[in-house]
C-alpha cells in the first residue's frame, strides 16, 4: 500500500510527465519558428481543455491534430487522477493525519533522556499508564495503526507513531539515540529479539526491557544484549499466588510501587558523580530518618539492610521506602554536595 507521499509524488509525476511529452512533442513536430514557450502553453491549454488560441498552427503541423487528440485524452486522464487523489486523502481524512504524524515526530526530535515502548497491547499500554502517573517523557509505536491512532492524545503530550520498529531508521524517529531506556512488549518473540539488537547497536548504554511468551528464548534475548527478561505468564503466575498466601505483603507492595495510591513509596535512587562517600547515618540525620533503607547496589554487588555506617559512593544506588517529600529532600542534598555546599 502506497503511503501518503507516494501517492502525491505518483499523481504529480503523471500530470508533470504529461506535460513534458505535450511540450517535446509540439517543439518536435511544430514548424521551425516554434518557440518552447509556444509548446508549452499550446500543451497546458490543450491538456486542461481551456481551448485558448492555437498559437501553432496545427494545420501546418504533421500529424498535429492527431497529437493534439492524443494529448488531450492523456491529460485529462492524468489530472481527473490528481483531483481524485487529493480529494480521497482529503475526504478521508489522510492529509490532517500525516500533517498531525509529523508533528509528532517534530517533537520526539528533541526527546531526551525519555523512555521507549514498543508494542501498545495490554503489557505496552499498561507500562504507559505508569509511566504517566509518575510523569516520565516517553514515546511510544505499534505496527498498527488503528491501534496508534486509539492511544492518540491519551498520554498528553507523549505520543507514539505507527511503524516497523525492527527497522533502525524508524527507532532513529523514536529517538533511540537519546532515550535512557526501551520497553519491547511485542506478541513475537523474534520480533523482540531483533529490536532488542538493533536497540543496543544504536545505543550501547540504552537499558533494555523486553518481554518474552517463550521461556526458552530468553537466553537468546539477554545474548543479544537485553538487560531484563520478563516473562508474563511467570510474573502473573507469581502475583496470583502472592495475592493468595500473602494477601497483605501483596496489598502492602502493591501500593508502594504506585506512587499515586499511596503517600510512600519503594524507590531506587542513583548518587551522581561527585555526591558520594557518606554513611546511612548521614542520610538520616539530614532529613531522612524515617525512610527505611532496603538495600545497596554498588556495581554488581548487593547489600541487604545496610547497616548506618555503611559508606555510599558515587554511581551506587539506594533501594528506599520513602515519601515523595523525602525523595525531593534527597535529590537537593546530592545537588549541594556536588557543589560542595553540603
């Protein structure tokens, strides 16, 4: 199926081709004064069947009027095509379609440091609710585009674009280059590896997320370079019993991981350059002390329940259970203690 622009460029082309030929043709076969100014109105007057003055005589011209009939005929058949073509993408709504489409990938032009998913079924379109909620940048794309234009406008002013996201070109569109991270969420296994490889040779650094129907492919996925496999039927499998052994751990966690249901929440904080080298301790005597301190990672090595003495270092990361308002307080102290006020 032609997009768009093919049709215009198709449309446009036949008209202009059309002309070209009327021109060449009465230069050709018109007499030795003929003029290419001459041609062109003679083919313009004749093709849109205006019927000015025959500024070339088309007795005097071999096989003129046979040329002129034949001109005619073509020309009108090729712009009956072109008012057809605008008319139907009109009518149809395409023009305003593609103008909004481009829009959209004005803006994801200077996305940065934004989120990617792709594929909008039930998993994709649950990952954009959340990301909504906590109000994170992020863009989004399906191979359907009945699909794209039902998520249009939901999210505000994160929107998506239908296309081939195994196509590197188009995940360029989505910003790929920039984004911090992508959530592949398509129902083909092998669709999901190829993005994830794709995902990663154009950003190495890019964190990948993907989802995986086949237990058994999802060694091939983590060799390609996916950072996290998630298997749905494991994880609702292990939800469900939660929620029937554990009903109050499951509530509990639950809450915690939405920040727009409860007041704390179970949060991960990363120390930037130039912040580090402090203790828990320090942490609670500045503001912190009723935030619970679950876990520290420090490269590839955890540590459960960190005791207060513990030293932080810059680029570890802090699992916390905190407010919003601790959370904030935290983001300030690191900012000071890179400039050395704190």
């Amino acid at each position: 199926m032609m997009t768009i622009k093919e049709r215009i460029f198709k449309a446009f082309g036949i008209a202009f081709t059309i002309v070209i030929i009327g021109t060449v043709g009465y230069m050709l076969l018109g007499p030795d004064d003929t003029t290419w100014d001459d041609a062109l109105y003679m083919t313009v007057v004749t093709i849109t069947t205006i019927g000015f003055e025959e500024v070339i005589d088309q007795e005097k011209v071999l096989y003129g009027r046979l040329f002129t009939m034949l001109l005619a005929f073509a020309g009108i058949g090729s712009f009956t095509y072109m008012v057809s073509t605008f008319s139907s993408l009109i009518i149809e709504g395409h023009l305003q379609k593609h103008y909004s489409q481009q829009k959209i990938m004005k803006r994801m032009e200077h996305l940065r440091d934004h989120y990617i998913i792709c594929g909008m079924g039930r998993v994709g379109q649950q990952i954009a609710d959340e990301l909504y909620i906590v109000k994170e940048n992020f863009c989004f794309s399906d191979i359907s585009e009945e699909v794209i234009d039902k998520m249009h406008g939901l999210y505000g002013a994160n929107d998506g674009i239908e296309g081939d996201a195994t196509d590197d070109h188009f995940l360029k569109k989505l910003g790929v280059e920039n984004a911090k991270g992508i959530f592949i969420c398509t129902n083909d296994d092998n669709v999901n590896l190829v993005i994830s490889l794709s995902a990663k040779q154009l950003n190495p650094i890019i964190r990948v997320i993907t989802m995986c129907k086949t237990s058994g492919f999802k060694s091939k996925l983590k060799s390609v370079g996916a950072d996290k496999v998630i298997l749905p039927h494991k994880l609702g499998g292990s939800r469900m019993t939660s929620e029937m052994v554990n009903p109050s751990v499951s509530f509990f966690l639950e809450n915690l991981k939405n920040r727009a249901l409860g007041e704390i929440n179970l949060d991960e904080f990363y120390i930037p350059t130039g912040a580090g080298n402090f203790t828990i301790e320090y942490l609670k005597k500045s503001g912190l002390e009723r935030a619970v301190f679950l876990a520290l990672r420090a490269e590839d090595r955890w540590m459960n329940l960190p005791s207060d003495e513990e030293i932080i270092h810059d680029h570890d990361t802090i699992v916390m259970i905190s407010s919003n308002e601790e959370i904030k307080l935290l983001h300030e102290l690191m900012n000071k203690r890179k400039l050395g006020k704190a």
